[in-house]
C-alpha cells in the first residue's frame, strides 16, 4: 500500500506541476527564432489529462491485486474511495484549492452509461423476467416508501431539535433529499455484490431494483426540484396527480424508448454481414443513442438502456459473428470497469473538498440510521404480502437484500446537481450524502461477504447443469404451462408461453437472420450447447450455418467433457450404440456410410458457445473460458486446413471406397482419413496445448482394437469396422470431475432396449479417477 | 331455495374436507371447483376427451403425458397402479396439489415431503409401463416428446441426448458397474439423486389464485 500511495503521489506532483509548468512555458515563448523543441501543454492539456487520470486508476488496480490476501477481504470500491481519499487530499494540499470534481454531467452522460449498457446487454433475461414481480415491487413500491418515510422523518427530527437550526431546509427540501438518498445504486451493488457469489436469485433481486428504480427516482428528485422552486405553499393536489402521472410516463415511456432501440438494433445487425468489422460499433451506437434518446425526452435512461441491451442481447448475439460478440463483450467490460474505477476514485477526491459541505451531526446520524431501518422494515413488509413472489424469500435473503441496499455514486451526482440558491441546505445534503455513501460502500461492502458467510446464504453454483437437470428445467415450462391451462390459470408460464409463440412466429423472423432464423429452433434449446458452423472457406463463422443436423450432435455433459455421439441408422433400423469405452469390433464393416457420416461430420464443424450464464462478472472470467477459448481458436485454424482439403478429398473419395472394399485393414492408410478425423478430435477437446499439436491424435489401425494413451486431454476417435457406429473414448483428462464409466448403452440388437454392456473382443477399461 | 342452500352447505363441507387433504384453501378449492364444472359440463366426473379439448393445450408438447397423468391412479395417493377412465372433482383436485406452492409456513419436513411428492408425479409421469423403473426406450420417448415434437431438433439428435442423460444417470448412481451389469432403468431413488440439484419445490409450482377469474378469462367457455 505504501508504494502505491508513493506511486500515485508522483504521478499527481507531474499532474500539478505540469499545471503550473505551464505558465513558465509561456515564457520561453517570448524569446522569438525558431523553437526547436515545445512545450504545447495548453493544446494537449484536456485529453492529456484524462488519460493521466485513467492510467492512474488503472495502475492503481494493478496495485491493489498484488495483495491476494487484501483483496480477498477489502472489496475493491473500497480501496478505490480510499485512494481517491489520499489523491484528493494530495490535490489539496498541493494546490489549496480542488481541481478536480466528479462532475454530474460527465457522471450522467459518460461514467453511468457505460456500466448499466453493459449491466443491461449482459443481463440474464430468464432470470430477470422471472422474477421481475419481486423486482418491481421493489424497486417501486420499496423506493417510495423509504423516500416518504426517510424524508418525513427527516423533518420531524428537524421539528424536535434533533437536528440542527443551520439546515434550512423544510419538508419539500427533507422531501427532495429523502428522495436521493433512498435509491439503491446500480453500480455500488454491481461493485460489491460481484465480489460476493450469493445465489442468483438474490443477486437478480437486488441489481433488478437498483436498475428499476431509477424511474421512482428520476420522477420523484424532478417533482421535488419543481416543488421547491415553486415553493411549498403553492403545490396543488394537481400537481400530485401530474406526478404520478409522469411516473408512469417516465417509466412506461423509457421502456419503450429502449425496446425500440432493440428492435432497431437487432434489425441491423441482421444485414451486416459484409460489414462484419463494425458490427460490435453498431451495438455500443445503438445501446448509447437508447440512453441518451431517453434523456432528451427526460425519460428514465437507465431504464431505456437496460430494456435495449436485454432485448437486443438475445437477436444480436445471434446474428453477428463470433469476433464482433467477443470485441463487444471485451469491449463493454472494459469500459464498464474503467468508469467503475473513475467514480469510485472521485467520490473519494470530492470528499476530502471541504468548500463543498457543511457538517451536521444530527442529520447525518438521522439519516443513517432511517435509511437502514426503513430498508429492513420496507423488506420485511413486502416480503410479507407474498403477493407477487414466484418463490419464497426466507429471513436470511431478506437481511441480504436489506443489507445490499448500497448507496452510492448516482445520489452524490443527483445531490451536487442541486441548486444552491433554492435549496438551501445543499451542502449539509452533500455532506450527509458522501458520508452516506462512503458508509454504505465500505463498511457495508467490507462486512457483507462476513455477513453472508455466517449467515450461510446459499451461494451461487457455478457448477454447469446436467443434462438430466436441463431436460427437467424445459420439461417444467411445458407442464407448468399446461397446468395451468388446464386449471383455467392464465397465469406466469401461460404468458410466456404465448410470449414464445410470438417470438417464434414474428419477431425472430423480423430480426434473425435468414440462415440463423432457419436453425434458430436450435438456439431455443438452451442447453444443447453446440452449434452447427460452416464457414465459408476463408471467412468467419456466423452464428449457425446452413447445414441441417441430421446426425450429430455435441452433447456436453455434466461432467464438463465433450461426447461426440454419432449415430446413423443401421441397416437392421434401431439406431444408436453410445459405446465410450471400447471398440466394438463388429466384422462386416459397411464403408461407405462410414466415409459418407464422415462427410457429413466433417462439414459440420461444432463450435459450442455459452449460453446459460447466470453469473455476472466483470472481473473474473469463468473456469472453462480459456480453455474455451484456445478451443476455439484452434478450431477456427482447423476449420481453415480443411476447407483446402475438401475439395481434393471428394476426388479421392471415390477411389478409396473401392480400396477399402477391397482391403479393410488398409483403410486409413490414406492421409485423407487423417485429415478427416481432425475436425472432430480437435473440436470435442479442450486443449491445453499450443494449437499446432494438432496432429497427434490420430487414428489406431481399426484392425487391432488398441487404445493407444495420450496422456493429453483428447478425445480420440476411433475408426471401427463395424459399420456404421462410431465410437469415442475420452481419456481421463478431459473429464475433469467425473470420469463416465464403461456403461455401453446400446440397444441395437437387443429387442428388450435396456442398457447393457458388451463385452468385446477388445479391452476394457473401467477408467476411475 | 331452500335446496339450492341445502345443497351450498353440503358442497362446502365437502370442500372444507379437501381443504385439509390437499392442502389447498377454500377460495382456491372453489375457483378451481368453478373451473372443474366448466371443463365437465357441468358434470360430475371429467374424462380425457375435456381435457383435450382444451385449446390452450394444443400446441404443447408433452399434452398427451399431462392428461394421462391426471387419470393416472398412482398420482391418488392410494398405491394403486393403473388409470382411471374418468375422475371426479376430488381425484382432479389430487393431481392439482401436486403443483402448491410452498408457504412460508411449511416446515423443513413438510417441504422434503413436497419434494419427494412432486418427484413421484414427475416419475410417474416418465414412467409409462408402471413397472417402477425408467427404461431408456421410456426416457427417450419423453425427451423426444419434448424436443423433436416441437420440431426443434431432429429425432436422432434427440435420442442421442437421451442416451447420453441416461448415460449420466448411470454413472452418477453406480459408479461401480462392473463390465457385465445392465443397467436396467432409473430407479425412483436414482431419479431423486439426479435431479438432486434441481430446487423442485420453488420451480414445480404454479400460483392458485384465490380470487375468482372466470370473469377475466378468455378461451374456453361453457354456461
């Protein structure tokens, strides 16, 4: 810590000197001849300067992760207030007076945006949807009634004594604060909650109401400010209905802005093939144009952008190509965790600025303590009325949502932008604010991972779900829905029912691709985590290909390994022989619908993608992801090679078949077959390696029924005689938890279709780890 | 008049009976009563045919393995096997409670006991030949129903997928198969085991209303 403060203290001299450096400069000028050397700090000075600071910011987050044992304990936003706190105090020292500010329109144009764009486009929208009942409730009915409750309070306590005679401020001024203070922060609950992992429903829960009830916020601080301009004698009851009235508006109105902006959105990235450089520019243009559209007709922005970037996630995601999704995801969480840093390292600056605020004790401590206690009454209270609550939420969850109710950067922005003139209080409102704010976020984001722990809170599995579990999670949505039809409920499941029909039938026609609309029954299954990719030879994967399914399909298990299953029909007709232990060494090999699966596998080439992802991070990247990572790279490189092959491999096809008639054993001599298997060891397997290793899983002679060990992670692929089966085996490395033992299922001779295990002429290996 | 009174309190006593055998309350018994009477006709008993008809149901996948769970004796509570041709409004009122949503009020053994008997409807559902196993064939069929019918993937695709859940259940249930063990079927415990992970009782639920929303509902409606 020492060093990093040494660090930063250096760089803030350069910043100041270089201010006053400045006015030296301007000397040299007077000299007249031919300068050789310049100093044009005046031309460079405002960029140069924000860049300085986002360096800053940056190295000091290199810094702090040099600790293991500190991050794990002290929340990031921490360290950043505290680092703001000494640079502000550096600043002031140096110079006697501040420099620097968290500005609200740089906050509210630039800093926001960023974070709830990527909070919105990253948002898990079956998560959120289901449990938006429990949201709304409170990040509507919660939010007014802590402002209502705070405020009046507020000025009972002014009316009693408790707080001071300075604060000239009465009840539409106690109102307007109530107001601002009592919304949950958006970016405080991502900072501190991210670092926790409570189970996702909470984490939904809470970030859904610190999202949502920006709309309360925007109506009620707007109503107030016109309220005390007016002055409070002169508030009609009209105005109260115009207020409620411009609530819906404001909320059902940025809605709306946003869901246009999807719609928009999606509709272009439809056509952007040959563009497919600026695709990820069209996603960050459109998501900024939703907030700031929403601005300019003082709807709520946060709403709009969220309501775009949900809407928009799933379409776009679709349509644009693997690089543009993974330049927007890198993209967005960059700048999301750049602004983060920026607000948290000038909320600790504004702080220490102490022209700006004017301390009251009583009205600080009254605050404090009604924020917390309307919170955790409002919770208890809603939880209670179990009114809209798909699931129940026990005692436990309720502390935890209570306690995430972090304040944070919007409130201290919305209460600078208070005019001095008319609310006259405003600097004791700045200082209760930051003082509010530091609190929530610190103390509270030190002691919630030590709350939670002693709590036992569920946390969140970050364990994938097995196949078993997926198919009951779909089967769930069909008998849940057909209940409930039948009992005559319209109910949740009914709606999104109808909700899927409609999107099936009409807006995944609208704004997919014709390729991607075509397989997009496909992308509905969630969980078949494979996708069918042809690339043009030479050119980018897109989302889905063209080519239908007929045979295979990469099934990812539970147990975190690939299984390529292929099955084709079998000339006695039932289908399938999952063998994943051993060669089946069937005699009578039928060739040529060996080559021709082959054919068909090779020219659909897996790429498996995320899609459940119910964990958001901005940090951290998942376990698997540089695996996955590698994977794909490696096989995009595949991909490449054997769109070369392809074409001379057709014209040896039809003499190979004849050779293999011929001569069996000799099969695979041919390098062709090498080349062919290629695609589908390299895809199943998640290499560790460096991706030109890619030959070394090649096949065994398929007379012998050998299994030759790599001790890599590879899925090696087995050419057998038999005809048309084809069987894999995984070694013990790609099953990282859970190794599959030798079950054979196969049901291919057997009339009584139960799983049963073969015993073959070969070895089998009952593999354990 | 005075029947028609007659008549109200006897059916209420009857509800409040099932008030405390199936856990509902009575609002919800008698909306649901209301809906029974719609789906019947005013009958006594419903048979498959009324449920069919359902237009709602048309488009569901799995709408065959619903209704039959419905006149499926096993879901009564009662060990009996096989299925009914018609059921009255008690049986109809058993199968529903299935679906209750867990209170704030229910225990810790209460609701493992929610959870075992939303399992067993699950179970029972999937197992078609009443023999208490899940063979694969049976498995396949349903994942096939599930998928293939909707026409998101192709038949084979969905047979491999159930091949490789059974597969999953396999090992997770009997690590130690030796080379030649069958593995017959999935077992009611091994069925309990692999859906371990799954929090039954907050997902398997859906909410009876207590208020009245004949008026409110459109579809199907008879006088």
């Amino acid at each position: 810590r020492g060093t990093e403060q040494v660090t930063c203290r250096r760089c803030v001299c350069v910043c100041v000197c270089v201010c006053e450096g400045e006015e030296a400069g301007e000397q040299h000028h007077r000299g007249g001849g031919y300068r050789v050397v310049q100093w044009e700090w005046s031309y460079v000075q405002t960029p140069y300067i924000i860049a300085i600071w986002l360096l800053v910011a940056s190295v000091a987050k290199i810094l702090f992760h040099f600790s293991q044992r500190f991050t794990t304990v002290v929340p990031e936003s921490c360290m950043l207030i505290l680092l703001g706190l000494v640079l502000g105090g550096i600043v002031l020292i140096a110079n006697k007076k501040q420099l620097y500010q968290l500005e609200p329109a740089l906050f509210f144009l630039f800093l926001l945006p960023t974070i709830v764009g990527d909070a919105g486009y990253f948002m898990p929208a079956r998560l959120f949807f289901d449990n938006l009942g429990a949201i709304l409730l409170y990040a509507v009915v919660g939010t007014l009634w802590n402002a209502f409750c705070t405020g009046f309070c507020l000025y009972t306590a002014k009316l009693l004594g408790v707080i001071d005679e300075r604060v000239h401020a009465d009840l539409m001024d106690f109102l307007l604060f109530g107001a601002l203070i009592s919304a949950v922060d958006p970016v405080a609950v991502l900072a501190v909650f991210e670092e926790v992992h409570i189970n996702d429903m909470l984490f939904i829960i809470v970030f859904g109401e610190s999202l949502l009830n920006d709309a309360v916020t925007v109506v009620l601080y707007k109503v107030y400010i016109s309220f005390v301009d007016v002055g409070a004698e002169n508030v009609q009851t009209a105005d109260y209905f115009k207020g409620v009235a411009s609530f819906l508006i404001v909320s059902i109105g940025g809605t709306l802005v946003g869901l246009v902006f999807a719609v928009v959105l999606g509709f272009i990235t439809r056509f952007t093939k040959k563009v497919r450089i600026i695709e990820p520019l069209f996603v960050f243009l459109l998501v900024y144009l939703a907030y700031l559209t929403a601005e300019l007709f003082s709807l709520s922005a946060i709403l709009s952008m969220t309501f775009c970037g949900i809407g928009a996630n799933k379409y776009v995601e679709a349509n644009i190509s693997q690089k543009s999704r993974t330049t927007v995801k890198y993209t967005m969480k960059t700048l999301a965790s750049i602004a983060e840093t920026i607000i948290f390292i000038f909320l600790g600056i504004s702080a220490v600025d102490k022209s700006k605020w004017a301390w009251d004790t009583g009205l600080v401590s009254c605050t404090l303590v009604f924020i917390f206690v309307f919170r955790a009454v409002g919770e208890h209270f809603l939880t209670q009325s179990d009114l809209l609550f798909p699931e129940t939420v026990e005692v436990i969850d309720q502390v935890v949502m209570s306690y995430g109710g972090l304040r944070g950067a919007v409130a201290f922005a919305l209460v600078v932008l208070l005019d001095a003139e008319k609310v006259k209080a405003k600097d004791y409102f700045v200082a209760t604010t930051i003082v509010v704010v530091f609190f929530t976020v610190m103390f509270q984001g030190l002691t919630i991972k030590p709350l939670v722990k002693w709590l036992k809170v569920p946390r969140s599995t970050s364990r994938k779900p097995t196949i078993n579990e997926e198919i009951h999670e779909r089967a769930f949505d069909h008998i849940l829905t057909a209940v409930e039809d039948i009992a005559g409920l319209q109910g949740y499941h009914h709606w999104r029912d109808k909700w899927e029909q409609f999107d099936k039938n009409y807006l995944s026609k609208l704004l997919l691709r014709k390729s991607v609309y075509r397989k997009r029954i496909i992308c509905s299954i969630p969980w078949i985590w494979a996708e069918v990719s042809a690339c043009p030879p030479g050119g980018e994967p897109s989302g889905l290909s063209d080519h239908c399914v007929p045979c295979s399909a990469t099934i990812r298990t539970g147990f975190m390994s690939h299984i390529r299953i292929s099955l084709s029909e079998r000339e006695n007709g039932s289908g399938v022989c999952l063998d994943l232990q051993v060669i089946d060494n069937i005699p009578g090999a039928k060739v040529e619908e060996d080559t021709e699966t082959h054919h068909v596998l090779a020219e659909n080439l897996y790429k498996p993608r995320r899609r459940y992802q119910s964990h958001y991070s901005r940090h951290f990247m998942p376990v698997g992801e540089k695996e996955r990572q590698d994977r794909e790279v490696f096989q995009r490189n595949m991909k490449s090679r054997m769109e070369t092959f392809k074409s001379t491999r057709h014209k040896r096809h039809k003499k190979e078949r004849s050779l293999k008639k011929v001569n069996p054993t000799h099969r695979h001599q041919a390098p062709s077959d090498t080349i062919k298997h290629h695609p589908k060891l390299s895809i199943s397997v998640r290499h560790r390696q460096k991706t030109t290793d890619t030959f070394r899983h090649l096949q065994i002679p398929s007379d012998t029924v050998r299994q030759r060990q790599i001790p890599s992670d590879t899925v090696r692929y087995h050419q057998t005689p038999s005809d048309t089966v084809r069987h894999l085996r995984i070694t013990s490395d790609t099953v990282r938890h859970h190794v599959i033992p030798s079950v054979n299922i196969r049901d291919c001779r057997t009339p009584s279709h139960t799983i049963r295990h073969h015993q073959t002429q070969s070895v089998r290996h009952c593999q354990k780890q | 008049t005075a029947t028609m009174g007659a008549s109200q309190t006897r059916s209420e006593h009857k509800h409040q009976d099932l008030v405390d055998r199936t856990g509902f309350s009575l609002e919800q018994i008698k909306n649901l009563h209301k809906r029974f009477q719609q789906l019947s006709g005013n009958e006594e008993t419903i048979s498959k045919e009324h449920l069919d008809s359902i237009p709602a149901l048309a488009n569901n996948p799995i709408k065959k393995q619903i209704i039959e769970a419905f006149f499926d004796k096993r879901n009564q509570h009662q060990n009996e096997v096989g299925s009914f041709q018609e059921i009255s409004f008690e049986q109809f009122l058993m199968v529903m409670s299935h679906f209750r949503p867990p209170t704030l009020k229910t225990t810790e053994e209460e609701r493992e006991a929610l959870r075992k008997e939303k399992l067993r409807f699950l179970f029972n559902m999937h197992d078609t030949d009443n023999d208490g196993t899940i063979t694969l064939e049976e498995y396949r069929k349903v994942v096939e129903e599930l998928l293939s019918k909707s026409g998101a993937i192709g038949l084979e695709a969905a047979k491999a997928i159930a091949d490789a859940a059974m597969l999953e259940v396999a090992s997770t249930n009997v690590p130690h198969m030796a080379p030649d063990d069958f593995y017959e079927g999935i077992t009611f415990e091994h069925f309990e085991q692999i859906l371990k992970g799954l929090e039954m009782e907050s997902r398997m639920h859906i909410r009876f209303l207590d208020v009245d929303t004949s008026t409110m509902r459109c579809g199907k409606s008879t006088s």
